[in-house]
C-alpha cells in the first residue's frame, strides 16, 4: 500500500467519522427542539394561552391538585400555594417537620431556642 492510498484511506476513516458525529450532535439538536415543541404545545393544551410570546416565556406549568371543580385561583393565592409547598419540602428534606402556624421544629421535633436579647 502506498502512502498516497494510506492517506486516502485515513482522510475517509476521518471524514467518515466526523460526519458520524456532526450526525449525531443534529439528532440530539432536533430531538431537543421537538421535544420543547411538544412541551409549548401540551401547556399551550393546558393553560389556553395562544400568545407565542408568552409561551416562550414559560418554563412550564404547575398544577395544583384540588378536589371538585375549581375555575382559577388568582396569582396570589396560587403562589403562595407553590411557595409554601417549596418550603414544605425543604425542610422534610432537611430532616426537620413544618411546625405551628409554619414555624418550622428543630430535628427532634422540637421549637428551636427563644433567642436572647442582648
């Protein structure tokens, strides 16, 4: 084999494989934009939103699970909703136990110390 037929062969073996892999990255590319197409159009199902602005505004929806048929709930209540439910799984992740009125409870269970005022 001479050296012309080597570097033939190796220029192929390499542009085979950098198309393989251009390949690959473009597949990645459009499954990735196919699958944000189908998120925008399952919230667009979701919330009624039409305006396109205001759907690639969005990162997502929330829903709140409530029991019978509810209209809406106003921004406020909603998030306050969400919040608390944030907090909620922070401190079970924390090992600590929402305590009254939200306070949350050390890890025994306990309120933690009153703090002194110096």
């Amino acid at each position: 084999m001479s050296s012309d037929e080597f570097l033939g062969d190796r220029k192929k073996a390499l542009e085979d494989s950098f198309f393989a892999k251009e390949n690959e990255r473009l597949l990645k590319r459009m499954r990735d934009e196919k699958a944000k197409l189908a998120a925008k159009d399952a919230l667009a199902e979701a919330s009624r939103i039409q305006d396109d602005a205001v759907l690639d505004a969005c990162d997502g929806a929330v829903a709140i699970p409530m029991r019978g048929f509810i209209p809406s709930y106003n921004l406020q209540a909603a998030m306050g909703i969400v919040v608390g439910e944030q907090l909620r799984q922070q401190q079970q992740a924390a090992g600590r136990s929402p305590g009254p009125a939200g306070r949350s409870l050390g890890p025994a269970g306990r309120s933690p110390a009153p703090r002194s005022e110096a």
